[in-house]
C-alpha cells in the first residue's frame, strides 16, 4: 500500500454532466471521489472486487492494481463501453447493468465497493439485499452517500440527479439491517493543516476550525457531507484516518492571482492602446474614404461636363455647316441671276 503508484485516468473521458465524475474536470469533486476509492484500494489486496456505479471506470481502475479481479458495473451502456475503451485491463472487465438487479451470481465477490449511488434512486432495500446476495461470507461492503442534512440543507437548491438522500441516522439504520458490524467515517474537503502522531491514537481526532474572527474546537469531523459506511457480518478493521493532499501550500494561489492581476493588467492596457490605434485609423480611412469619393464625384461631373461640350459643340458645328452650304448655293446659283435681273449686269 504504501509508496508510488500510478493515479488512473481516462486519456478520452466523457464530457461531464453533474450526474457522475468524468476526468474532464479537475478540483474539489474529483478529490472527493479519488480519495474514497484510494481508500477503498487498502481493503482490496489479492481479492475479488465489484464497483456498484463504476462510472467512467476510473476507480475500478484503481482497485485493479491491487485486487485479484475487479467487476465494474454501470447503468449507462454508453459509459460502459467508454470505461471498455479506457482502461483495459487484465483482471479488469466493464457490464452494464442496475444496482437493484446486480447482473452476478450469487456469493461471487470479497468486496462491494459503491460510492455516491443510493441517492439516485429509492429501492435501497432491494439494492442491499443484491449487495448480500453477491457477496461471499464475511464479505466487506464500503458504501458512501451524501448526508443530506449537511449537503442538502433547508433552502438550498436540490441536486437534480439524486432521488433519495439519507440522513446520518438513516444511513446508519438501512446499513445495519443488512450487516451485524458497521465502522462509519465522514468525509469533508478542506484546506487546512495536517498533525498525525507516529503511533496510531484511538482518541478521536481534535479539530479547529476557523469561523470568521473566531475559533471552533470539536472532537470529529464537523458539517461533513459524505458518509462513508464499512459494513460486515465479521468485525470490521478500525479504518485508519485517511488524508489526500492535493498540494503542499496556500501561498500559490496568491502568486498566481498577482501574477494573473499583473498580466490581466497588462493585456487591458495593451488592449486600450490598440483600440486607440483602430480608433486613428478608422478616422483615418474614413477620411481617405470621403476624399476619394468626393475625387469620384468631382470626377464624374467633369465627365458629364465634357461630354455636354461635345453635344453642345457638335449642335454648333452642324449648324455652321448648313448655313455655309446655304451661302455657297446662294452664291453659286442666286447671286448671278440676281445680279442679272435686278442690277442689269
């Protein structure tokens, strides 16, 4: 368990909808459904494992490194076959089928790993009673679900893809009704510091939680909105206390904020300047623009000018042209007869 080991991912993941974790998105919810399923891994060695909601795949991936044989059953035949194309792997197969009618035999696995799938429907009897079903003697379930007096308070919006959530009491109960030896964890992402002895403590964990400009102390996990259930007929291990750090420190937030401010600061002024510029030549073209068209008219009114001349000049020329054919004849013709009869010459 401990050491290196690699972290499973779909290199084509499906885009994600809010009903399921795909790895196109990174953050809080992926930490949250990572670390469930890094602990689930610790229960898993050399045994033979089915993932209820297995999802994209990714998990029962996770749980395959270790486990002698990993099962991973999805309603979505579309996401089955994406999980299929994922993440081959040896001792690793995808079905598609419902939690409420487990498509296996009976008392075929060690352990039941389901994360986040109660809430998504109501039959949970039926549901457990197929987990008991396919599970061998002394068998482990691990179950989480949302709390739903913490994740889904009074006056807050509901989540669109659950049916049924459960309160802590609740939870507790249905588990029960199934399996004689139930261990409970919560479950809360956090930023905050970590202090874990060298020896494992059975006291329960001191926590501090900071509250606007006050402090509160209490023994446990405070407002935390999973539920993680490990459930058997034979007494379960105490499970360990379990961290996922997602990074070493806060400050880089802050760097990469001033640093962002800084850039963003830049691109603005940048992005002024070069509205500046369109602004000077766009007044600039516009002028260019009002000139030429002001060319073109100042243009074509001269043509029209010269071609009038020419119409006009062509009038005078053609009368010119009659009157001295007119002159010619009276000279050639009426002139002598004139002056012969009138002027006796």
């Amino acid at each position: 368990m401990m050491g290196y080991f690699q972290r499973e991912a779909a290199r084509t993941p499906e885009a994600f909808t809010g009903e399921r974790l795909t790895s196109s998105i990174d953050g809080q919810v992926q930490i949250e459904h990572y670390h469930r399923y890094l602990f689930a891994r610790g229960f898993c060695q050399g045994l033979d494992v089915l993932d209820v909601a297995s999802g994209e795949g990714y998990g029962s991936a996770q749980l395959a490194q270790v486990a002698r044989s990993v099962i991973g059953v999805e309603y979505s035949a579309d996401t089955v076959q994406s999980a299929v194309a994922n993440f081959p792997r040896p001792n690793l197969r995808f079905t598609q089928g419902d939690a409420r009618a487990l498509p296996l035999g009976d008392a075929c696995v060690d352990v039941v790993v389901s994360f986040e799938t109660l809430e998504h429907f109501g039959e949970h009897d039926a549901f457990l009673s197929e987990v008991r079903r396919v599970l061998r003697q002394g068998g482990i379930f691990i179950v989480s679900t949302p709390d739903r007096e913490i994740y889904s308070p009074a006056g807050q919006p509901s989540n669109p893809y659950h049916v049924r959530e459960l309160g802590r009491g609740e939870f507790d109960t249905l588990i029960r009704r199934y399996f004689a030896h139930v261990g409970m964890l919560s479950q809360r992402p956090l930023i905050g510091s970590a202090l874990l002895g060298d020896v494992s403590s059975a006291e329960t964990p001191l926590v501090f939680e900071r509250r606007g400009d006050r402090f509160e102390a209490c023994a446990g996990m405070p407002r935390a909105p999973y539920l993680i259930a490990i459930a058997s007929d034979r007494p379960v291990p105490v499970p360990p206390h379990s961290l996922f750090i997602e990074r070493g420190d806060l400050d880089t937030d802050r760097i990469d904020l001033a640093a962002a401010r800084e850039k963003a600061g830049a691109l603005a002024a940048e992005l002024a300047q070069r509205s500046h510029d369109l602004a000077v030549a766009t007044a600039e073209t516009r002028q260019q623009t009002d000139a030429a068209d002001q060319a073109r008219a100042d243009a074509s009114a001269a043509e029209v000018l010269r071609i009038a001349a020419e119409a006009r000049g062509d009038a005078l020329a053609r009368d010119l042209a009659a009157v001295t054919r007119s002159f010619r004849t009276f000279w050639r013709h009426y002139w002598p007869n004139f002056q012969r009869h009138w002027l006796g010459r």
